[in-house]
C-alpha cells in the first residue's frame, strides 16, 4: 500500500459524506450538489497563478509557440476537451492548443493499465510532438505527482519551454518542475479518490480560464463575442450573422451582404461595416491592428475612414 498515496487531500474519507450509500436519491443528489457548490471559490482564490499561466501563454503564443496538455485519466481527457474546442470557437489552427493523455487516444474512451505510471512515456511524448523553447506545456493531474504528467513536465523544462502545473493538493511533485504552480485543493471527494468530480471540476474551470482569457489577449475576441469562429455548420453559420449583427447593429440585408462579400470571415465583416470599407481594406485595416477587431476600427477612424464598399 502506498502510504504517500494515503496522505493526499484527494485520498481522504469525506467526513460530510460518510453513511452516503443510505441516503435517499434526491438527499444524495443534494449533498453532492453543497460539495460542488465550493468549487469555483476554490478556483478563485487560485487566480493569481491562473494570471501568471495565461501571461506566460499569451506570450508564447505572440511567438508562433503552442500550448499542449498532459493528463492521465480524467485529467487528459478534459486537457483533450479543452484542446478540442478551440478551433471551432476562436479559428484556430488544430496544432495551436493539443492535448495528450496517457495511454494515447485509444485510453479517451478506456483506460490503458499502467500507463499513466511511466515517466519515459510521458517524456517520450513531450520528444515525439517536437516541442520547442516557444511552447507551453501544462501537466494536469489531481495527485499532482501522476509520472507520466511529470515525466512531460521534466522533459518540456529541459527543452527550455514553459512549464504550468495544475493540481488538487498542495505541495506536490509538480512544484518542484513548473515554473508556474496552480494549486486548487477541493478537499476529499464525495466519493473517496473519484476525482473526476470535484477536482475534475476544478481542473474544467481553469482550462476554460487559460484558453478563454489567452484567446482574448490574441484579439480572437471583440467586445465579448468569438469573432474568429469556423461557421464549418449550419448552426455556426447562423451564429457567425448573429455576432456579426450584434457587433454593428446593421439591418439583416447589410449583414449578408458583409458576411458573403468577406467569404465567411467573421472580423472582416464587422469591419467592413464598422469601418465603411470594402474587404481588402478591412483585411489590411486588421492586419495593421495585430488581427485586433478594434484596433483595426481606430485605425480605420484614425485614417479618416472611406464610404466605399465597392472592392
């Protein structure tokens, strides 16, 4: 029996929740509802670190560097989510945001036995993906000492890239490799060591943190709307009119317009009707701006504008 396993704050019995199996259905669904509940206060307190993540992020991203997650069980599988959802919502290139699991992609949908507990393959995957001095690696685990993760965070370190730790106790062996530590402790599980739940919510919580608040920091957002999604579906077609819309206020004809004129491209638009200019200016008014949908319209109002939408 592994002692060290034993002294983890996710290994504890939850006293709140003992005599659990004897509970009535709607009593059990509202006990762990009340442990749920403390969660994001958790996260929050946590933000200062979160902060210094996403500083770190942002910059490799200004350099062309990517981001990738590594996790084990559940932690791989929300890193992969993560990873998953950002070129549908912010445009972005597969490659940008990836997330890796131990055991591969066949371990998604079932475990792989004893992978997560090899740091050479955890090592071997950070040598396999090519990362650089540019990129980010984030090693997610609930123990904050699962091998494979660390093995990836020491091999990431000896690149020269960056390193974040995410974990659900405190102190772990992650400190000791990531140059960024964040540490969100949910305390013992409904359910002793079921760490999908509280600390895989936690986890859930500051990925969306890291990727949404970097993907706003590279302009992949304006006001408070994804202006650089894919509309690859009918849905996301109709989604993509609708933020154009909301970010000009223009009559549904001229939206159309704008959204065909630009081929689908969702800044374009915004810009074009914002600005008063045709497509190419809009495309050289944010190329000016850094891709920045604002920015690219105070330089439009800088330059005097044009009321020509004739390109």
């Amino acid at each position: 029996m592994n002692k060290q396993m034993s002294t983890l704050t996710t290994e504890q019995q939850n006293a709140r929740t003992r005599n659990i199996d004897h509970y009535s259905i709607e009593e059990l669904l509202r006990l762990i509802n009340e442990e749920d509940r403390g969660v994001a206060d958790i996260v929050g307190a946590a933000i200062p670190a979160i902060s210094a993540a996403v500083a770190l992020i942002v910059e490799a991203f200004r350099k062309q560097g990517r981001l990738f997650y590594f996790g084990a069980g559940t932690s791989g599988r929300l890193g992969i989510l993560d990873a998953s959802e950002c070129p549908p919502t912010y445009g972005t290139d597969p490659s940008m945001v990836q997330g890796f699991i131990a055991g591969g992609d066949a371990a998604i949908r079932e475990a792989v036995e004893g992978a997560e507990d090899s740091c050479e393959l955890g090592a071997q995957d950070v040598t396999d993906n090519r990362i650089q001095l540019n990129d980010i690696v984030v090693g997610i685990a609930a123990s904050g000492r699962t091998p494979y993760v660390l093995g990836a965070m020491a091999r990431a370190r000896e690149i020269g890239a960056k390193v974040i730790g995410i974990s659900n106790n405190a102190s772990s062996p992650m400190r000791d490799v990531a140059h960024v530590m964040i540490e969100a402790v949910v305390g013992p599980e409904v359910i002793l060591g079921s760490t999908r739940m509280k600390a895989g919510t936690a986890q859930k919580l500051i990925l969306n943190m890291l990727t949404t608040a970097s993907m706003v920091k590279i302009g992949k957002v304006y006001d408070n709307l994804m202006v650089d999604l894919k509309p690859s579906n009918v849905k996301l077609v109709d989604r993509a009119k609708r933020i154009i819309q909301l970010a000009t206020q223009a009559p549904d004809a001229e939206v159309e317009a704008a959204y065909a004129s630009a081929g689908g491209h969702v800044k374009t638009a915004i810009v074009m009707i914002q600005a008063g200019v045709g497509k190419h200016e809009a495309r050289r008014l944010l190329e000016r701006a850094d891709d920045f949908v604002g920015g690219a319209i105070d330089l439009a109002e800088r330059d005097g504008g044009s009321a020509c939408m004739c390109e």
